[in-house]
C-alpha cells in the first residue's frame, strides 16, 4: 500500500525534494498544452478513488489553518481559459514532508509538512501557492509532453536499467534524462516564482517561502547527496533563482497590504540566508570558520550554532531542536545579523570537540530556540 501510494504520488510531481543544482534552462523548453488535450484530467480521475481513500479533508479541526489559507489563495487563482478544476485540500497522515497537486486541483499535503507549518498561516501559504501553481500552469501535462517529445527525438529515454541497451542508446538516454531533469527543475522554480505571486496578491509575505525552503533544508541534514536527473532543484539553487521575485513581490505585497500586521499572514517571519561556511586551517589542529549570514524581518538576534555529531551516521539523524542545545556538544554565538552582509567567525580546536564525533552542520536558531535555517559545514581536514 505505502509504495502504490507513493507511485501515485510520484504521478503528480513531488514538490519538494533535495537535489544537485544545475543551471536551468530559461523558458524555452516550456511546452505549450493544446487545448484538445485530456490524458491529465483522465490521469486524475482514474487515480482519484485511491488517492481519496488515502488521504482526509483539511476541513477537519487541526487543519483549520490550511483550509482557511487555501480558501483564500484560490479565491485569487485565475485559471487559463478552458481548464475546469475542482478545488480541494486533503491531508495524507503518514507523516511524511511532502506535497503534491493533481491535474483535477486536489491538493495533497501530507501530515509532516502539515505539522511543520502548525500554525503558520504563511507557511501554509507557502506550501500551497507553489501547489495551486502546479495546477494553473497544467505542470503534469507539460511534462508529459516534454517527456514524450524526447521519446520521439530521442529512443533511448528512461531505458537507464534496461539491461540490451547498447552504449550509444545509453549516453543518449543519459542526456535525455539530463534534459527531464532540468526540464522538472524549471518547472519547480516557476511553480515557486507563480505561487509568490498568488501569495502577494492573497495576503501572505513572500518571506514565508524562503522561510519554508529553509526549514526543509534543516531537516535534511545527513541526507544523501542528490543524482545528477534529479527532478527537484535544490534549496540553495531556488533561492538563487528566486532572489529577484523575492524583491518584486514583496514590493508588491507592501504595496497591496501596508499594513503588513493587518494582512492575512501577518508580519513576516524571520529570514536567515547562510552561505556556504569558508573554513581556513589555523595550525595542527585549529581551524578558523567563517559563516556568512544575511538576516530579514529580525528585530532582536540570533544564534549561530556549530553543531558536533556522532561520526556513527546512524546517530546523526532525527536531529531534535533539543540536541541543539546541548551545551557540551556544540559551539554557539548570538548576532544581531544587522549588516546585510554578517559574518560569524568561529575558532576551533580539536580539543573543543566531544570524542568520536566531527563538526556537521551550521544551524541558525532564534531567540526560542526554533531553527530558521542550517548549512553543511566542509570537513575540517588535518
Ligand atoms: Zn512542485
């Protein structure tokens, strides 16, 4: 059950995933769906039944702030002429971190994701503009078409396993899974950069979406790195995209709700960008750890924290917000991020590390102790 689920899943292209960033594409690969065209919808409907059973209506008490957000988020979509959709939230409980939209404008979250925005009408936001985009923008068809126009041109695709491929059909299918990938990558950043728009329009920051991205990122650390076809972008990749809309919309959002406080997704959060840590060997066994920080919306300060982990990597998973602090194992430094380019230096020495575990990762926690973002650290080499 749990893989036909996730097969189904699969169907609707998963949102949110880590993976290798490559240069996208532009717009010229974006397909056109002619208006005869059905297989979506008929996807939909025949995966419907399944997909209902597995899965509630967010109407239900604890998801109330998830049905309010996309009650008022589809109050703003405008649909392109001829497309017929039926508006729904549904919740899937296996709690799991990931969304998905059908073709039919059933939007599936599911209940890790659902629980990571609680009650955060901004990061429901988030989750579900980029959804609804997915749905608007017939993203499944165009998809497909692109995949099927590479099978014409190209006869090698998505034969990667069979085992007759001959060499010259495999490098071809390597290229036209290299061309899918970036393809689905484009896909991704202009789901991001339509649903920032429809948050604007509805009421809630655009900060809230960065705000999420970072919080996913946090909770993958210690995850595999990502293969090259990979249909999802990864975070920093997204926000390098996305820097631009992030500035543009929110111009448009002050200019809709200048009473930001006052809109529907309130203030915006707190944003930490962290750039990639720059580690400089100081002597045997010293090192210096630069971490530079770009900060939104704060208004006290941060924390920086280094955190040390078990060099047994099955005990470096499900990091807690507790083990973060932990005063024994990791290193910490309060900023107030005020320059819009921070720098957090660090000294380190072997001697300040607990035995049997390594530097992982940088996280950067409010004054709560609530994770806002994480990076991973280099390995600090000897
Ligand atoms: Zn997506």
């Amino acid at each position: 059950m749990e893989r036909d689920r996730n097969s189904v899943a699969c169907l609707f292209a998963l949102s949110f995933c880590v993976v290798l960033a490559l240069p996208s594409l532009g717009q010229q690969n974006s397909s056109i769906v002619p208006n005869n065209f059905k297989l979506d919808m008929e996807t939909a409907a025949r995966l419907r039944p399944q997909l209902m059973e597995q899965s509630i209506p967010a109407a239900a008490g604890r998801y109330a702030t998830g049905q309010q957000v996309f009650a008022k988020l589809v109050g703003q979509a405008e649909l392109p002429a001829g497309l017929k959709v039926t508006w729904e939230l549904r919740i899937v409980e296996d709690g799991m971190l990931n969304s998905y939209a059908s073709p039919d404008g059933t939007v599936y979250v599911e209940s890790g994701m659902a629980q990571l925005a609680g009650s955060s009408a901004g990061l429901w936001a988030a989750i579900l503009a980029h959804e609804i985009a997915h749905v608007i923008g017939r993203d499944w068809a165009r998809r497909y078409l692109y995949q099927r126009s590479l099978e014409s041109g190209n006869a090698g695709i998505i034969v990667l396993d069979d085992p007759g491929t001959s060499p010259g059909s495999w490098s071809d299918s390597q290229k036209a899974s290299a061309d899918l990938g970036r393809f689905c990558r484009q896909l991704e950043v202009d789901a991001d950069r339509a649903g920032l728009m429809l948050m604007a329009r509805a009421g809630y920051h655009p900060d809230f979406v960065p705000a999420l991205h970072h919080l996913l990122h946090a909770e993958e650390s210690g995850a595999t790195p990502s293969s090259l076809n990979a249909m999802h972008p990864c975070w920093e990749e997204r926000d390098r995209e996305l820097s631009a809309a992030y500035v543009s919309e929110s111009i448009e959002f002050d200019h809709r709700w200048p009473e930001r406080y006052a809109s529907p997704g309130g203030n915006p959060p707190i944003v930490v960008f962290a750039d990639e840590p720059k580690v400089r060997r100081m002597g045997s066994s010293q090192w210096e750890i630069q971490i530079p920080l770009r900060c939104q919306n704060l208004a006290g300060a941060v924390e920086v924290v280094l955190r040390a982990a078990s060099a047994h990597p099955s005990l470096t998973r499900n990091l807690s917000e507790d083990s973060l602090e932990d005063a024994n194992e990791n290193v910490r430094q309060l900023t107030g991020c005020t320059s819009p380019k921070t720098t957090i230096t660090f000294l380190l020495s072997s001697a300040d590390r607990p035995r049997n575990s390594r530097w992982t990762d940088v996280y950067v926690v409010d004054s709560w102790g609530a994770i806002l973002t994480r990076t991973d650290l280099p390995k600090l080499t000897r």
